[in-house]
C-alpha cells in the first residue's frame, strides 16, 4: 500500500520537483498539493493524505500554524517540515505545533524519502544535522529549548495579528481582514507590546522574522 503524500509549497515549480522525485518511488503516491494555507485544509479534506511535506514560508500564514491547523482537523496525520531554516527555535515550534518530521531543504533526497517513510511508520523524524546539534546540547546537558531562548508563548490568534502588523497593515485594515473590531486589534497589539518587551513596529517586524512568522521576500 502506498503512503499518500502531500505537498504544501506555494512555489510551483518546486513542487513539480518534489513531485517528480516522488512519483518514481513504487511505495509513495502523492495524492494533492497545496499553495496556501486555505488551499491546504481543503485539499486535506477531499485527498485524506497519511503525510503531509510542509513548507515554512506559505503567503497566506505559517507553516508551523498551517500545521497545527491540520493536526486539530486530522489528529492522525503526519507532517514533515521542509525548510531551508536550522534554527532550533524554528524546530522546536514546529514539533510543538504537531510535525513529526523536520528536512532542511539542502538536504538530499534520501533524506526526504527517509523521513516520509519513518513518519508514515509512526517515529518522529529530525534531519541528520539537526539531530546531531541536539545530541550535542544534551551531552552538554543542556536542553534543546534552553538553547533556542523561545521567549513569550504566543496565542495563535496574537501570532496572526503579529504577522499582519509586520506587514505593514492598519489596525483598521487587520480588523477588517480578521472580521473583528478595531478595539480588540488594539487590545492585542498592547498585550503583544508588553508581553514582547517591544516599544514599536520595527522590533515587531524583527520579532516576528525571528519566529518565522513573516519572509520579507514574499511581502512585496
């Protein structure tokens, strides 16, 4: 029985690259690919996928948030994390969002179908150098979060409204775009402020690059 696979990556073209690796492999079937978050959850929905190959940076919203989206819809789905990102903080927000499996891009493709198949078993899944820098912390007796310095837990409706001011919208235009009153947007932003230690914008946007929240490269 083939494990079915799929692809959440807005960039097309690569994942018209992942899917042709993929389809040479007799035990993997990709059954539906995703651009967005929303295109996401509604693929999910009709395809029933076993793993899901997830892209950090998506237009719409996190990856990490698409993943806990999916994880409270399909409790039983596997997720791998594609990212060209090592950052351990990134890793282990992801992991607490619900992935089971973490690839750096650079990596080969024996790495990726590695991961696939380990998840698909039900083991969770850290790429190799990944899993050596955490092997070192701990040797080190010192924790993986310990290193990462994760800060504040943020809600994921603050981390919406963290992503959207980062971008540069209004607290007009995000109470508009999140069908809530202009008041509760300031309600956030101030809880944000304090709960960040943050006195602007600009340490906004370098708070929310710093968590993965926001790509630059994909704001224009």
């Amino acid at each position: 029985m083939a494990i079915k696979v799929m692809l959440v990556e807005d960039h097309a073209i690569v994942r018209e690259g992942l899917k042709a690796l993929l389809a040479s492999e007799k035990d993997i079937e990709v059954v539906g690919e995703a651009g967005s978050s929303r295109e996401a959850l509604q693929v999910a929905i009709r395809a029933r996928p076993e793993v899901v190959i997830m892209d950090l940076r998506l237009p719409d919203r996190s990856g990490i948030e698409v993943t806990r989206a999916l994880k409270e819809a399909f409790p039983d789905i596997k997720v791998v994390i594609l990212s060209m990102y090592d950052e351990e903080e990134l890793v282990i927000r992801a992991l607490k969002s619900g992935a089971t499996g973490y690839v750096l891009k650079r990596a080969g493709v024996t790495e990726l179908l590695r991961a696939i198949r380990t998840v698909s078993s039900g083991e969770a899944y850290l790429d190799s150098a990944i899993a050596r820098r955490v092997v070192e912390g701990l040797q080190k007796g010192i924790s993986l979060e310990q290193r990462a310095g994760m800060g504040p837990e943020l809600t994921p409706r603050e981390e919406e409204i963290l992503r959207l001011v980062a971008q540069g919208l209004t607290n007009q235009e995000i109470a508009q775009r999140l069908f809530i009153s202009i008041k509760t947007v300031q309600a956030h932003r101030a809880n944000l402020m304090k709960k960040l230690g943050v006195h602007d914008r600009v340490d906004l946007v370098k708070y929310a690059l710093k968590k993965g929240l926001l790509d630059l490269e994909k704001e224009d």
